[in-house]
C-alpha cells in the first residue's frame, strides 16, 4: 500500500492536469484573441502556470477538513480564501508590472515559492486531515 501522502499527491495532479493545465495551455490563444500586447503573454502563462499548483492544493486541503461536514461551504470558504488572495494579488501583480513595462521576475518568484511550499506541505496536512476524519467519522 502506497502512503496516503502519495495517493494525494497523485490525486491534486490528476486534478491540476483535468483542470488547471487547459487553461495554461490556452492562455496564450485567448490573450490574443482578446488582443492582449504580445509581452504581456509570458508572464501571464508563467502565473497561471506557478500559481495554479497552488490553488489546487489549497482547495484540496479545504476538502479535507470539511469532508464529514454536510454543510461546510462557508466554512470551505472562510478556509480558502485567505489563502488564496496572496496567489491571486501576486500573479496580478505580474501581468500588471508587464503591462506597464517593469521587471515582473519577483512575482514569478514569490509564486514559485507560494507553489512549492504549497506542494511540500500540503499533501501532509490533507493526509492527517483525512485521517483524522476518518477516525471521528
């Protein structure tokens, strides 16, 4: 038997493939066909591609930790998004810095580090998150 922290692990990338990755991948054809400035499309595709992982990760451990609550959207949502606004204020941060021609390499950066804290330590939190649903539930 695999550790749970694998099988979450597998199960946030399966979902970050399912989901996430179409819309990296067709950010550049919608950018332009909103008739975005042409620099202005790399750093849009990088914080999309850094910053998803963790949004993925957040809203898997808000899973988690409401999985036996039968009506846990507010709390799913008192949860996720004061997580989420730094990775939502950071790659806005980067596509607006391109758009008014200033270097962006930091908040392509601070996303790099937001997604790997997120995908070292998460899969830990939502392993013991479940276990310990499972054993009260």
């Amino acid at each position: 038997p695999k550790p749970l922290t694998v099988t979450v692990l597998a199960k946030s990338a399966s979902h970050w493939i399912a989901s996430c990755l179409p819309i990296v991948l067709l950010s550049p054809a919608l950018a332009s066909a909103l008739h975005l400035p042409t620099h202005i499309i790399l750093p849009l595709t990088l914080s999309l591609l850094l910053g998803t992982p963790a949004l993925s990760m957040i809203g898997g451990m808000a899973a988690a930790l409401t999985v036996t609550i039968k009506n846990g959207t507010v709390l799913i949502t008192l949860l996720v998004l004061p997580l989420c606004i730094p990775v939502l204020i950071v790659g806005t941060g980067a596509v607006v810095a391109a758009t008014n021609g200033l270097p962006y390499v930091g908040h392509i950066g601070l996303l790099s580090a937001y997604s790997l804290l997120c995908l070292s330590l998460m899969p830990l939190a939502i392993a013991a998150a479940l276990k310990i649903s499972v054993s009260t539930g």
